[in-house]
C-alpha cells in the first residue's frame, strides 16, 4: 500500500457519499454531522487562506474514470491505475458488476484509518510554512479542539496566507485535491488529526470519520 492509495480511497468515498446524499455535496438540503453545509468548510478555505480552486476539468460524465479521478486528485492515471490496482487486491475496494467502477470497503478502510495509518504514515514536521489548516485546526473540528502549541499545523501552499507549522501530507496533491471537494478536505483532515493528534484528539477524529463514513 501507498499513501496514494489512501487519497485515491477518499476520494471515492467522497463520491459515494455525494451520490448517496440527495442534491449531493453541494444540495441547499446537505449538512455535515455538525449542521453546516459541507461547502461552508471549504468556503471557510478560501475565505481563511485567499484560495482561489482551479478551474474545472472538462471531465468525463463518469467521475470514476481513470481520466477523472486523474483530474480530481492529482494523480497520474498510471498512478490510479495502480493504486485502484492494489486496492482490489487488498481488498479496501472493488470493481461494481455493472460497469466496474470502483467501491470502497468503508468498513475495512475505517479500520485501517482509525488504528492503523499513524504507523503506516507518520507525519514528518516540515518546519514553518504557509498552508492549508488540517488535524485538529482544520474547519470541521472549529470550536471543539484547540491547539496546544502556538503554531498550527498546516499542509504546505504558497498561496495561502494561514502561518503554521508544516506537516507533509498523506501524498503530495492533496492540497490541489482538496479545493473543489470539502468532503475529501473532511475526510482527510481527520486522517491527519489521527497521524499528529494525542489520544483525545485521535478520539474525536476516529468518531468523525465514522460519522462521515456512515451514509
């Protein structure tokens, strides 16, 4: 397994959940287990950091083609086929019988998230940077979790202007992956609250990624 692996898993998590969510992520009617709109957390990115999301690709209509999902996580599609390789065969996901898109094992991979990627993927301080807030400062833990240092930890953009203390992300385009996907900005801020958090923080973390699991 590859850290890659675990973005290109997220993601299709998120997708699942867009497609299970009636209107989807970015419906008037969609919440996330705290009651705000899931875009609220990454309209919060934008407005916090001065973000501007890149353009839309002109995708396919299928958000599961190797094309798309190259598009939408910043792998290359050499890279999502391999990882959506390794995937199946450790069985975190499979292809569906009609059309053979890609389904997450949620339960497998919620397992492995909550107890198993902080030895897997440590994180490595980078020292101070400017960047994306993620662990425990990220939106979605807001006014729940404070940090006990003075610097909080962000993941590396020179174009944002939040000052923290660098930590390297579960892969490299997660910063360009997370812009137009607050779930997967949710998704993945809990996994590094899980990666740098103490026992409390790793808590709360593993229970909101249950909750954002469970659709």
């Amino acid at each position: 397994m590859k850290s890659q692996d675990i973005l290109l898993l997220l993601k299709l998590v998120a997708l699942e959940c867009a497609a299970a969510t009636p209107a989807g992520l970015t419906g008037a009617g969609a919440r996330n287990e705290a009651g705000r709109e899931p875009n609220a957390e990454l309209d919060a990115l934008e407005d916090r950091d001065a973000i501007s999301p890149p353009e839309k690709p002109d995708l396919e209509s299928d958000p599961y083609s190797v094309r798309a999902l190259s598009a939408t996580t910043g792998l290359s599609k050499s890279e999502v086929s391999n990882a959506l390789g390794r995937c199946y065969e450790s069985s975190l996901a499979k292809p569906q019988r009609r059309g053979g898109a890609p389904i997450v094992n949620r339960r497998g991979l919620e397992e492995f998230l909550s107890y198993g990627v902080r030895f897997v993927f440590p994180t490595k301080v980078l020292g101070l940077a400017r960047g994306i807030p993620t662990g425990l400062t990220a939106p979605i833990f807001k006014g729940e979790l404070k940090s006990a240092g003075e610097q909080i930890p962000v993941w590396p953009d020179p174009r944002s202007d939040t000052l923290g203390l660098a930590v390297e992300p579960l892969y490299k385009t997660v910063p360009i992956a997370i812009r137009s996907d607050p779930m997967l900005y949710m998704l993945l801020a809990c996994v590094d609250s899980i990666r740098i958090g103490q026992p409390r923080e790793r808590g709360l973390a593993v229970k909101r990624l249950q909750q954002l699991f469970d659709f």
